[in-house]
C-alpha cells in the first residue's frame, strides 16, 4: 500500500472516534449491498458508552437505502441514531421509527443525492464507505453498490473508507459514476441504452479528506433466497402472458427495458422470463439487480442489466467472484439518481414492476403504510419508475396473513402512487388492465380479476353501495365506509366479517 | 385560398355531418384557449335529433385539457358524450361525470399524447382542430394551444380544420412542434433553455387527410380575469418572500424557470413577482400562460415563457394581435408532452407552483376530489411538475366557503401528490418549509404555519390524540378519525363543530 494511503490505516474501533455527536453520515449501501459493515459497530458502543456517563450522541444517517444489522441494527439498539433517510428494512430500525424513537424522511430514491447537493437536507459531514480500492490520488472504487455515495463523498469534510477485500480489487470496472450539474445549466443525461457508459469507474475526491481506511474482508449480509413460492409463479405467470399479448398486440415494442422491485414476486417474474422459451431476451434499466440475474444469464436471456445494487445471495456473490469478467460485461452499477432518473426512465420506455402493500379498486396504491400509520420500508424507488415509465405495473398477493388481510381494499390507507398513474394489476387472482378505463370501470375490474373470492362480495357491495350512496358516481367512495376493512382488521384481527 | 383546400371549404354544420356515431375525436383545446369552437354545437344538434328518432349517437372526446361551452358545455347538454380525456372544467360536463353519465379518465397531462400513439388508449378518428393557417401541402399552423393536437392530427384518419381568423395568420411562429419517437430508439428532447425551439412551426399531415375546412373568426371563451383577491396577493406575498429568501442562503440559483397553476392564486404570484423591485427577471417553463405574463413584460421582468396554453382575457388576447410581434420574441407553445415532460422539468430545476383543493398534516395534497368523490376538474399537470420539480409548493387559501372548510385537514380525502413528493405550502396564513422532515414535524410546522386559527387547535389534538392512540408514531393517522373533518362537513355543512 502507497505510504499516503498506509499512514491512514487504523482499527474500525479508532475510526468510530472519528465520529462526534450531531455527525451527519452520509454511507454508502443499498438493500444490503456495499454498506459499510465494521466502523458502525464500534460507533453504536461508542454511543452506549457515552450514554452510560449521561452524555449525548446521536447522529444522522443517509443511506442509498436500506443497510444490514451492522449498521442500520447496531446503530438502532445503541439509541446512536436521531434522523433516518431514505429507505430501511431492518425490523429493529422499523421499531424505532414506529415507536418515534428516530425520525425517518421516507424520500424518492431519484431525489436524495439532488437534495444533498442544493442543500435541501443537511450536509454530510462524515462519508462512510464499502470501497474493494482506493489510490493515493483520491480515486475511490465502490464496491456491490452505487446509492448515492459519489455525492456523499464530494460533500463530506471527513472521509471514512471501509477497504474491503471480499469482492476485492478484480471489482474495479462495475460502476459507472456520473454526477448531473446543478440546474440551470444542466446538461442532458447520456444515456440511451442500457449498457451506455457516461461518467467514470471511480469516485474523485481531494485525498487530503480521506480520515481513516479500515481494512475488512466481508460479503454483504443480505437475506438468504427463499425458491420462489406457487403464489409467486402464478403471479409470474399472469405477467409474462400480459407482456407476451401486448406484444403481439404491437403495444409492447421489442426492447423496451424492464424495471423489477425488490422481493420474492419480483424474482420470480425475472425466473419466469428467463425460463419461458417464447419471450425473447430482456434487458433491464433497474434498481436493483438480485439473483435471478442469474437466471436471466443460464438460459441466455440477458441482453444486459443496469442498476444501483447488486443485492445477491452468498452464494449468488460467491459467483461473481468466480465468473467477475464475464458478469462485468453483462452488470453495470450507476448513483441512485441516474438509475432511477426520470429523464432516462422515460426515454427508454421502461416497463416498471413494483409490489403493492395494497392496492384500492379505483387503482391508489400504497407501498409504505400499513393501516395508513405504521412504516413498512419506505416508498424506495417506486414512484421514480412508476411515474415515468411507459408502462406501470404493481404486483401484490391478494390476500395475506392466511387471508385475514385483503390486498385490495376499498380506500387504500396511505396512497403512494395516484390512480392517475396506475394501469396494470396483477395477483395470483390474475390481471386488470385499467389503461383508458374511468374509475367505476376501473372497479369493476380491480374486483373481478384482482380480489380474492373472499373479498370480492365485500368490494362489489361496497362499490354498489357508493353507486348509490356516495357524493359522486365518478369516484364513488363513501368516506364513512371507505376504511371500513381496516378498522375491522385492527378490531378483530380479519378484514373478513365474522 | 389554393383550390387543393377551397374545394374542402364547407359550413360548420355540413362538418358535423362527417362526425358518426362511435368516433373517437382527437380536438385541439387547452384551459379554454385554442378550441374549435363551431363544429362542436352542430355535432350537438346532430345528436339532439339523432337521439329524438330514438338513434344512438355518441362520441368520445379528448383534447389537451379544457374546452369552452361550445364544446364540453353542448355536446354534454346534448348528452353526445361517452367517454371524456383527459382533463375538463365545464360545470355542465362536471356535473355529468359526476352522475355518471359521462366516463371520464383523469390523467397527466404529459402521457396522453405516448398514450394514444402506443394504442394505450383508443385511436382518435378524427382530429378536429383551431388553427390559423393551413396549406396544400398540409402543413397546420395551430392557435392558442399546442395541446396534444400533432399526436391527434397523425393518429386520425380525418382531419376536420377551423380556420380561424381571429389570430390570423400574424400568429403563425408561436408554435414548436415535436413529436418523440416511440422508445427504444427515443433520442434525447434537447431543450437546455425555456426558449430553445427544437421541432417545426407548423404540423404536416398527409393533405388528403383533411376532409373539411370550416372559416370561423371567434376569439377563446376565456373566463373574465378577476382582480386579485387581498388573500391571493397575500399567498403571493409569502411565497416571494420565501423565494427571495432561499436566493439569499444559495439554495436556489438563479435562472431556474417557474411553472405556475391555473387560476387567481398563480395570477396573482406572478403578478407579484412583476412588480417586486428586488426580485430579477423571471422566465418560465409552463402549462398555461395567462395574463399575469403581462404584468411580466410591462415591468420588463420576463426573460422567456415557454407553455402549451395561452389562455388570456378577451382584451389580453386583443393585445397579442396589436403586438403580435413583440409577443413572439417572449412567449412560445408547445406540445403539452413537451411542456410538461420530466426530462425537461427536470434538467431545467423548474420551481413549481401549483393550487391544493386540500392538504393534510403529514403533506399529501388532494388536487381533484371534492370528499374523495366529487371530480373537479382533474390533475392537469400538477403532478407533472410537482414530481420532477426541482423545488415542488402548493399554495391554498387556508380555508373555504367562508370558513366551513379547512383547506388543511387531517388526511386528505384523496391523495394526487404523496408526501414524499411535496416540500413547501403556502396558505395566507403563511408558509411551511418540510424539507427533511419527518412526518410529526411536518404536522407540527404545517398546522403551525398554514391552518386557520379556528382550525389549528382542532389539527392539534387529532395530532396528539394519534400519537397517543395510532398505530405508530411515525405517521399517527388513527384511521377511525382521520375523516371527522369531511364528515362533519357532510353532516353539518361545517367542518368546525357547532
């Protein structure tokens, strides 16, 4: 190691002391991948042992998204953090925020780094950052994921760097880092295919800003992969006969990129696609890349994928060690901002598939809000591909908790995405398109193809009823009912009537 | 006139004539500027007699946004309208899809054009269009409105002109037409500047297309414009304050072009904006330019306007025609996918100003249905710009119908804009700044700084009362309550109780 860059080697127990009270982090990491897993550790202890002599610290954290137990857990139980943004999964962070412990701003993802930069949210102070390298010239190499951490590290005054040798420096080459200048003389975005190269592999920042690296060796700690379940299948398989009509239609062009959520229903769409021999291949202008990639890459569907996350399995990024050069021609890694931008999203005509919390017979969607109150994760990149892709599309069970809750509701609790912007439905039930359709249509066919047998009596009464009763037959809700399947639910534990 | 075009001349109600039972027409209109305005009452009559020989006759109608009565008022009077897109402000036509009688499909107004071409929405038969000028080559110079009128003129297979000399042909040079490629091969909108002129000044159609030409002299059946209530100049006033003030600590640059919502509240924004001394030019990226744009240019403060509607009293548009010349130097229109496109918004940092119908405490902004049920007049763009803004505020008098509504309540009854995508509100109460906030301080600061005072400790104690009793205390919405302000209104014809 060069001797500018040795002389800042220490222990991730000594970069922790880095870190004072009111920091503002700014970290790298996206669901699980590349966030930086041995400094936050040791600064949660600090943080209990400061509280232990009755002195404060608390601290900010900014994130691409969601971060495993190392940082997002430990900071949690060590009572280390006071501000959340954007995005978390993890269920001792989720407790917090729901209990008011740590305020959460649940942003779009697109937004974050943007906002960071025209100082809409407060300034990172510190930058921690999974890196696989970094040169005596300030040149940082990301490791699984891009979030916003080239922004994060422009502007930090103090740089920590978590040099981690588990992907290693064969890495280098994944990320393409472009940074948009600052309105009004910004430039257009360059992208017009998936695989288009706009900015640099690395991250530039003034050397004399890097504080501390910490050599680690350690994959991301992300969720074991479950086989995708019937339920899952089924859904999967409403969607790629949709998509395989709408092409026939001449609706669906060929080469239009998919956008794939996070979670089990959105591999196994990505599985089903891969393995059904009458689709064609498939790129993807993406969030997140999980292991269905593979898939996608064993039967030789995979035209090319972009993303700000690859958030695989052990196995999954034991893989990509071994077979490094021929993924890097097939995954490139971007800053949130660009994967999720709405100019490029938009050109593309990108195909957004997201998964619903719930969803309401005229089409509102929420994705954040359980009994419009209680914060699931955050609203991550949902809206940025919804809002601007050239066809939107949310997934969701029909029923869940052993079918005492019903994914389509009359009024959704929390709305996350208007029905002006919703056109595609699908559940294991099957699939309503509702494009052109106005809302009592709408209705009519959320229920017939979306809703489960249990709940379809419920929803079709429901719907006549405001047909006849509400202030409108356009929108027919009748506010005094309208939240009538939560409020059973929270008293009975069922949205099903006795 | 060229014998090619004078052999298509005939009277409006010969024009009527070619319009047929199931059409699906594709007019020209934007926020009542631009719309044919004498075809329209002889389809109406030719309905009229059609459904009192017991025929059926009925048409589907979309435009850019609103029409005058001559359109939306009597083909709804003559109950020859089925289906309604995307967006409508006649009380008439209000009140037949609020019954039922008309379908009506709310949408943002920038997907409606890739909409119609992709053959996501049925193809318009015939196109029936205002314009200024038309040649034998078939190239049309449009009116007032850009609209989404070039998609409607190529997708129909009959195209129906009024030629209107009102405007005339000193008009002709408003207009920059564009029309993207379907994706994939979508190339960049290259707009870097408000003012950058990117397609043609006219729309050309295959001249065989044109089935009639109908000579009209009428001017747009615009609304009298009001002066400025004391309550809109003081929303206007807080919010140059606010603008003045975020300049000042660097957050937002100068040059950023504004976009500002229809009606008396944004007249009267940049009304003030004109006549503040310390407050440099403007220029602006758009929807509607109404007459406030005057104001503008008398106080030498309009650097460009770029919009798809001038929509102007009948003495503003007797002034464009006495300073046609002039006015071409400083305003342009465009197509409203263009006007109103994320790529653009976007890369230009607009600054956004739309109207709230209601907003709640955590910040999720109803802009269409009156009790979750009721249409008013639709999204429009709201959404549009409000998503992509780079800084998105939405103004409201703090309170309605002399103060039995609360414009601020404690969850909207239906939510176009979520919480996350929202950042500033201004009432004449004064202004709320949310950026980074998490949702109870976002409560706090909204009922604190935008709620009336005979509201304010009504939205306090179902704030607190949620923190006590909600679900979570992130967003402590206690659903059983969360509509008691709609619902005393339903009962009472308040929202405060007795």
């Amino acid at each position: 190691m060069h001797p500018r860059l040795a002389e800042k080697l220490m222990t991730a127990e000594e970069a922790a002391e880095l870190i004072v009270d009111g920091d503002v982090i700014g970290a790298s990491g996206f669901t699980l991948s590349g966030y930086p897993k041995a400094v936050a550790p040791f600064i949660a202890a600090k943080a209990r042992r400061l509280h232990a002599n009755g002195e404060p610290f608390s601290i900010a954290l900014y994130t691409g998204a969601s971060t495993g137990d190392e940082m997002d857990g430990e900071l949690t139980r060590a009572n280390a953090l006071s501000h959340r943004i954007p995005y978390q999964s993890h269920p001792d962070l989720r407790n917090a925020i729901n209990t008011g412990a740590v305020e959460f701003s649940d942003l779009h993802l697109s937004h974050v780094a943007q906002y960071v930069r025209s100082g809409f949210l407060k300034k990172p102070t510190v930058a921690l950052v999974d890196a696989v390298d970094v040169t005596p010239e300030g040149h940082i190499y990301l490791s699984t994921s891009g979030g916003s951490t080239a922004t994060y590290l422009m502007m930090a005054d103090k740089i920590i760097i978590e040099l981690n040798a588990y992907m290693g420096e064969g890495f280098k080459g994944f990320h393409d880092i472009f940074i948009p200048k600052p309105p009004p003389m910004r430039e257009r975005i360059p992208i017009y295919k998936v695989d288009d190269r706009i900015g640099m592999p690395y991250v530039a920042v003034p050397p004399e800003k890097i504080a501390a690296i910490v050599q680690t060796n350690a994959p991301d700690g992300t969720r074991p992969l479950k086989d995708p379940a019937d339920i899952d299948l089924t859904i999967a398989g409403h969607l790629v006969e949709f998509i395989k009509h709408e092409r026939a239609q001449g609706r669906l062009p060929e080469g239009l990129p998919f956008q794939s959520g996070v979670g089990n229903v959105a591999n196994a769409v990505l599985g089903t696609m891969a393995k059904d021999p009458t689709l064609g291949s498939v790129c993807l202008y993406t969030e997140v890349i999980q292991d269905s990639v593979f898939d996608l890459i064993d039967y030789d569907k995979l035209i090319f994928a972009s993303g700000t996350a690859l958030t695989l399995s052990i196995p999954g990024q034991e893989r990509v060690k071994r077979e490094m050069d021929m993924f890097k021609t097939k995954v490139l890694l971007r800053q949130q901002e660009i994967s999720n931008h709405p100019e490029i999203i938009r050109r593309l005509g990108t195909v957004a598939m997201n998964t619903a919390l719930e969803f309401d017979i005229f089409g509102n969607v929420n994705s954040t809000h359980v009994l419009g109150s209680h914060m699931m994760n955050g609203i991550g990149g949902s809206a940025d591909f919804t809002r601007n892709a050239y066809l939107p599309i949310f997934m969701s069970p029909s029923v869940a908790k052993g079918g005492a809750i019903s994914s389509v509701v009359p009024m959704v609790s929390h709305a996350d995405h208007s029905e002006h912007s919703t056109k595609i439905f699908v559940t294991e039930q099957g699939l309503a398109d509702v494009r052109g359709m106005a809302p009592v249509n709408r209705a009519r066919h959320i229920i017939d193809r979306c809703a489960h047998p249990d709940y379809k009596p419920l929803l079709k009464e429901y719907l006549e009823y405001g047909l006849k009763h509400a202030p409108s037959k356009h929108t027919p809700q009748v506010l005094r009912r309208a939240f009538e399947f939560h409020l059973r639910y929270e008293q009975t534990g069922s949205m099903l009537p006795k």
